[in-house]
C-alpha cells in the first residue's frame, strides 16, 4: 500500500470515529433499543455494524450522484461552447 493511501485511511478512520463520539445519535439509539428489547451485545454489535454499512453505503452512493452530475454539467457546457462557436 502506497504511503498516502495509508495516510488517506487513517485520517478517514480517524474522522469516522470523531464523527461518531461526537454525535450521540450515533449510537444512543442502538443502546436504548438493546435495552428495551433485551438484544445481547453480540446482536446489538451486528445490527449496529449492519446499520453503519448502510449508512456509509449511501453516503458513498450520494456522493457518486452528485460527481455524475458534475461529470453530466461539465459535457453539456462543453457541448454548449462548441455550438456557440459554431453558431456564431
């Protein structure tokens, strides 16, 4: 693995774990759902990592979107210039 690659993930590790301490929405509801429904630690761990996975998962799929229709802006100008250019 490359160095910054390294670099990347644990600065992305590092920003997840903040971002979940920080935010007790994070994992309160997971306690209080245990709790009440009597889960045991190791269902309470699967559901959670479960829950973190589609969570991650959409953020990716979100931002993937928003590149695309970045990508898709930047061909329409591009194809926008050159009819001008050929209008004019």
């Amino acid at each position: 693995m490359s160095h910054e690659l390294v670099i990347l993930t644990i600065t992305a590790a590092s920003v997840g774990l903040i971002h979940t301490l920080i935010g007790p929405d994070h994992y309160l509801p997971f306690i209080v759902l245990a709790k009440a429904r009597n889960w045991s630690v190791l269902r309470t761990g699967w559901i959670t990592f479960l829950c973190g996975l589609g969570h991650v998962s959409s953020s990716v799929v979100l931002g993937l979107v928003g590149i695309s229709f970045g990508l898709a802006l930047a061909n329409l100008e591009l194809s926008e210039s050159y009819r001008g250019q050929i209008a004019a």
